[in-house]
C-alpha cells in the first residue's frame, strides 16, 4: 500500500470538516462500537466467573463421581473404596450414608438432608471444612450424635452451636399407639457456609456411625464418593469404573448431577454473545453512512486525485483506512473499558449496591450472591478480532463507491 494512501486516510479521519456532523457521526461509531466490545468482554467474564464459581461450590460439597447401591445400600464400601483408589485419576475416596429428616428447635421446624460422614475421610472429597463458620469438622465423633449445620438452615432454626436439635425421621417404628416416626436429639457443634443457599440451607452432616443407627443401616452406607485430579475426566473415571468395580452398583458423575444447571449456563452464555453482537455489528455499521457522507463530501478531493493519476485501488484504499481507523479506536477503547471493569468488578458492584441501597444477587434466589467474573483472554481475542472483521466489511461499500467516482463528473459543478 503506497505511503499517500496512508497519509490521506489519517488525515481526512482526523481533518476539521466543513460538515461538523460528519465527525460527530464518526465518534458515535467509535463509541457504539467501544461500548458493544466492553459489554461483550464483562457479559461474557461474568458467565465465566459465574460457571467457575457453581462448580466449585457445588463440587466443593457434592462429589466428582458416586458409587451407590442399585436397590440396596453399599454393604463392604472399603472393597468399593480400594478398589475404585486403584484408577489412577481417583484421589480421595469416603464413604457416606443420606437420608431426608426433619430438624426441630424451639419452635421452628425445616426439612434438610442428612449426610453421615467421616470426618477424617470426607476431607479428601470435599472442602466443607474449609467453610465452617464456627466450630470444627473433627468434632462430630461417633456415638455423640453431633450435628454440623448449613449457615442458613442454622437461622431458619434459630440454632447455635450447642443447641439440641431434634432429628426427625420418615423411618417410623412401631408402638403400641401405633407407627410413629423416629426422634433423636442432635448437639450443633458446628456451622459451615460454602456460599450456595441450596446446600446452606438445606444440608446437615452428622458422624458416619451415628447415621447408620438413626437410618438403621448397620454397617451399611449410601454410596462411596470420588474426588478425581482433573473433575472433567468424571464422565470417563466413572466408565472405567462401571466395568472394574466387583459389584452391582450405580456410578454417577457431576456431569449428569447438574447436567442440565451447566447447560444452561452454557447455552445463556452463546445467546447472550449473538445479542451483544448484534450491538457490536449496529455500531459497526454506522462507518457506512459516515463513510458514505465523507464520500460525498470529498467528491471534488477524489476527482483531483484521480486527475493526478491516482488509481481506483489507491482511492478505495484512503477510504478503508479511514473507516478501519475508526474501528481500530473505538474495539481498543472498548477492549480496555472491558477488560477492567471485568478485573474490578468484585470492586465495582459492590459500590454500586452500597450506593445506591440494592442487591444484584438475592442468595434466596440465586445459586451465587455475589458477581463473580473471571477474564478469559480467548474471549477477548474472538471478540477483537469480531468486531474488527465488522467494522473493516462495513468500509468495503462506501470505498467501493468513492473508486468509481469520475473526475469529469465530480467537478463540472465545481
């Protein structure tokens, strides 16, 4: 490309007009454009963040892969265990017993699930001791009948550490008044909060020994949990698994637990960039009807050019620098307007809610009650490269008409 094409790009992009609406025409597709390419970064970093933190909050408490009983619970889950710790991807398996039961205290009454667990064991498949808002894991011991509360199952009760709570069961027994459901005092001695309302307010872990009694299992448990070194080979781990394990049994995975939570995300995520880009593509071409106006408005500069010996080429040329330059400026300012307000926007939404009194995030309908983000910088290559794409097609037609303007024609009026 010869150096005058260059030199006569930049300078109309940036010359004083006569026809002052002209620029301002220019800015607003730099600024449409620039706001469309900082929407589609934070949209897209805050669906990131948002499928980072569900599936590390969730797999935080639930597991990567299950092994359970088909009709019946595990009878020897060490053999399960051990054999299951041979796959190579498998790093920590536990044992556990569930089971659905009331929880009474004072006057206040919430259902929930019980999870029997080892404590010692469970450490190695879930990080719910990393949450614990008072009191430790390491306290629930068998045969004390302890029991570990979700933070908000914990408000709904009224419930503190060393409270009794009664544990009711659907299990009746037989009485001589006739079926009744089974009661047992529990002592809080803990209270965690992983930060997903569904598990907060709706899960409570007591000891392993002291579930099987209440859910009069024996030495029998629930299933067996998996924890995995990477959590997307669990589809894989749990196929492998389903033709090693000596016994009859249901193998689950994350994966098909929350399938459809993921998708979901994943399809909003999509949609949501095909409508930001829309925004993106408005404002891109806009640099038609500003190019279209600088055409008209340069005709007699095209038609001296051309007298001079400029080519068509040369003369389309001036045209795509100049709209492509418009388009240059307004993706990096809105790539840099993106970009940091998706680094800072654990900072940026929370002064908002102070300022203005409101909450984005209400954790009883949400799963997450704080905006997460996390920047991926593939998005934010695809979507430069997106909207320069856009805006560089949006420049062909005007440059195409300005190339074939006459001389003759152009300046008979001059």
């Amino acid at each position: 490309m010869a150096r005058f094409e260059i030199t006569i790009g930049l300078r109309y992009t940036r010359a004083k007009r006569r026809n002052h609406f002209i620029s301002f025409i220019s800015l607003i597709s730099m600024a449409g454009i620039g706001l469309g390419v900082a929407a589609l970064i934070i949209v897209l970093s805050v669906m990131n963040g948002f499928q980072k933190e569900m599936r590390e909050r969730i797999l935080g408490v639930a597991s990567h892969v299950q092994v359970f009983g088909t009709d019946q619970p595990l009878a020897n889950w060490p053999a399960v265990a051990a054999e299951a710790s041979r796959n190579q991807e498998v790093v920590g398996a536990a044992p556990y017993v569930m089971g659905q039961a009331m929880l009474s205290f004072d006057d206040h009454v919430q259902g929930t699930l019980v999870r029997g667990i080892l404590p010692a064991e469970e450490a190695k498949v879930a990080e719910i001791g990393k949450h614990m808002k008072s009191g430790r894991m390491e306290d629930l011991q068998p045969g004390s009948f302890g029991i570990v509360l979700g933070y908000d199952l914990a408000q709904a009760l009224h419930a503190g550490v060393g409270d009794r709570v009664v544990v009711i069961t659907p299990q009746g027994q037989i009485t001589p008044a006739g079926m009744l459901p089974r009661l047992k005092q529990f002592t809080v001695v803990g209270i965690f909060q992983v930060g997903m309302y569904e598990y907060d307010s709706g899960l409570a872990l007591i000891h392993m020994k002291d579930a099987q009694v209440l859910f009069r299992l024996g030495d029998r448990v629930t299933g067996v949990r998996l924890k995995l070194k990477d959590l997307m080979d669990a589809p894989r781990v749990a196929h492998e698994l389903a033709s090693s394990l000596p016994i009859d049994a249901w193998i689950s995975d994350w994966t098909r637990e929350h399938a459809n939570l993921f998708r979901a995300v994943a399809i909003e995520k999509n949609v949501m960039f095909i409508i930001l880009l829309l925004i993106v593509a408005v404002a891109a071409f806009n640099i038609v009807s500003t190019l279209v106006m600088v055409v008209t408005d340069k005709q007699a500069d095209i038609a001296i050019l051309r007298t001079l010996g400029a080519a068509p080429g040369s003369i389309m040329q001036i045209f795509v620098i100049q709209g492509a330059l418009i388009g240059v400026i307004g993706t990096a300012f809105g790539v840099g307007l993106g970009v940091v307000t998706a680094l800072n926007i654990h900072i940026i939404v929370p002064f908002i809610e102070k300022t203005f009194g409101i909450h984005f995030l209400s954790p009883q309908v949400y799963f997450i009650s704080e905006l997460p983000s996390q920047l991926e910088w593939g998005d934010v290559i695809a979507i430069t490269v997106t909207s320069l794409v856009l805006t560089l097609l949006a420049t062909l037609y005007p440059s195409y008409r300005a190339a074939r303007i006459q001389p003759a024609e152009a300046l008979r009026y001059e």
